[in-house]
C-alpha cells in the first residue's frame, strides 16, 4: 500500500509551498471571505483564529504566475460580495 492510497488523503506537490493562491472561506457552499496569500496555510489559521469569521470550508484557486493576484482576487469579490471582505476589490483592467 502507498500512502496516496489511502482513503481521505491528498497529495500536495511543491506548488502549495511557494504559489499564490486567492481562497475562498466559504459558509454552507457560499463564500464569505475571499484573499489571497503567498503562505496559503498561514494565512488561513489567522482566519481560523478570529472568532468574527465563521466558515465550515476552504476552497482555493492557484493564480499563474503571469497573472497578478490582486486581479483576481478583485474579480472574485466583486462577483460574490462575500459579507467579511470590507474591501470590495479594484476594478479589474
């Protein structure tokens, strides 16, 4: 047996250590929060820890390197309007 057999495990490649991602912290299938970081894992235990944000799933999109991540994360806040964003994001060009 392999460990990427085994039932519920996921395997990250070396991406996850240095890409920036934008992620979503989403309430029943909705998101509520919308960032991105270089350090997805840190950044998301801040979210973890602040009692004012309630959110039942992390979703995450890799942005490619060509592709400045302020962007997207704008795009995304202004198409869902999650409730815990007080920037609404930057018109995208």
């Amino acid at each position: 047996m392999e460990v990427k057999d085994i039932d519920g495990i996921e395997i990250l490649d070396s991406r996850w250590l240095d890409e920036t991602f934008v992620y979503f912290l989403l309430k029943e299938g909705s998101p509520v929060y919308i960032g991105k970081s270089k350090n997805l894992m840190t950044r998301v235990k801040d979210h973890v820890r602040d009692p004012k944000k309630e959110f039942d799933q992390i979703a995450v999109k890799m942005v490619h390197e060509d592709i400045p991540p302020d962007i997207v994360e704008s795009f995304y806040i202004q198409h869902f309007d999650p409730p815990y964003n007080n920037n609404k994001g930057e018109e995208p060009y």
